[in-house]
C-alpha cells in the first residue's frame, strides 16, 4: 500500500530566489554583496596612495610636511661621497704603503704616519687564503699572533723609549701589518717549493730579513725615541716574523 504526501508547490520569483511558505509569512533569502570598500580619495596627499608613478615624482616637491627646501623628487647622488672613502678605506694610500715595504733599504715611512688597518686586513685575508692552498686552516692562529705581536712591539717599543716614545697601538699594528707582506709572498711561493730539504727554510730566512728590516726602519722613523735602541726594535721584530714564517715552513 503507498500513501501520498501532499508537497506545495515552489513558485521562484522573478528575482531567482525562491519563497518559502511558512505560516502564511513568506522569507526571501539574501543574495551576498561585496565586503565593505572604502571610496579612494580622487587626491591624494601621498604620492605612493595613487599608484601612479608618474604622478609620484610630479607632487614630491620637497620633504615630508608641505615645504620647500633641497630634497627633490629625484636623488641626486653626485654630491655624495664614494663608499669607500665613507668606510675609510683608501686603496691609493694602501698601495702605496704596500710599495713602500717592496723595498727594505729604502722603506718611505711618509704614508705610515697616516694609520690605518685596511691594508694589514687585506693582507692577512691573503695569508689566510695561501695557507689554506697549503692545506693549513689556520685563520685563528694567524689573527691571535697578529694582536699578540702588535701588543708586545707596542709595550718593548714604549719600554725602551721611555717618556718619550709616542707609539700608540694603532700605528704599531698596522706597521706590523704591512710588514707582513714579505711572509704573503713566502707564503704563495712554498706553495711551488717542496717541503721536505733546506730550500724552503733558507729562502723563509730571506723574507723574515726583509720583513725586519722593513718593520725596524718603519718603527724608528713613526715613532720618536726608537733611534737609540734599533737594534733591540729589530730583535723584536725578527722573533715576530720568524713565528709567522714557521707556520708556512712547517
């Protein structure tokens, strides 16, 4: 046996939603809108709001607050410094602070007065990199006897000097420092030399020599009261290189 609901019939609007009776009230359902926009200012104060960018450049005619003053629309870089002259480095006064050491009789201790440790830096950045060649890693040790040797030439030298010694720590380490170009060099030649024989400790005495004598002459001539007790400056300054010139030997 079947039994027979009685269904209502659904009549659909002209607007497409559809009517439910219920208790003789009718309930439209809602079509969703689009969420809340706010109205975009047709002139905006602030260039980057219109998204135009051309208009940008067009209405920042000075700074920030309205007024006039200097600052255009467009950066003007021609007045401003280069970057390294900002960060201090200076690669004419370090090449030629280099070319000074190239030559150990007649090293020009003009440029040495004006410190600076953008040299020594590259340079121990060079040692570093031809003792890691050899398979030595040891960019540490190398950085911890440069602060050791420049703190102990600077004490031996004030010591000796006395009350008159005018050698600060800074000038000490970047002499120090460009001193050690003779051992960069040493250390890119045992690349080629073999270990094993005398060759290589006899041509490690020639650059520890050179660098002395470079180091002495530089040291006397920065500083005053050196000129007395060269030759305990020069002591100093060989024990220095010879422990740098041990790490390429051996």
């Amino acid at each position: 046996m079947t039994k027979e609901f009685g269904v209502p019939p659904v009549v659909f609007p002209s607007g497409g939603n559809p009517t439910v009776a219920a208790g003789g009230n009718t309930q439209q359902r809602l079509v969703p809108i689009a969420p809340f926009q706010p109205p975009r200012p047709s002139n905006s104060g602030i260039p980057f709001m219109s998204f135009e960018v051309g208009s940008a450049a067009a209405t920042t005619s000075g700074p920030i607050g309205g007024g006039t003053g200097p600052i255009g629309g467009v950066a003007n870089f021609d007045d401003e410094e280069p970057l390294l002259d900002e960060l201090g480095i200076h690669p004419d006064q370090i090449w030629k602070k280099t070319k000074s050491i190239l030559n150990p009789f007649r090293a020009n201790p003009t440029f040495h007065k004006d410190s600076d440790l953008s040299g020594p830096i590259f340079l121990y950045l060079s040692f570093c990199l031809f003792q890691l060649l050899a398979g030595k890693i040891q960019f540490g040790v190398i950085l911890g006897w440069i602060v050791v040797s420049s703190i102990f030439l600077y004490v031996v030298f004030n010591m000796l000097a006395g009350r008159h010694g005018n050698l600060d720590l800074h000038t000490c380490t970047s002499v120090i420092g460009y001193c050690l170009l003779p051992v960069v060099i040493l250390s890119a030649i045992s690349l080629f030399v073999p270990q094993n024989g005398v060759l290589r400790p006899g041509i490690a005495g020639v650059f520890v020599i050179w660098a002395t004598r470079a180091c002495t002459n530089l040291m006397v001539a920065v500083a005053d009261g050196g000129e007395e007790h060269r030759g305990l400056i020069a002591y100093a300054c060989f024990l220095i290189y010879t422990l740098f010139s041990l790490l390429v030997v051996f």
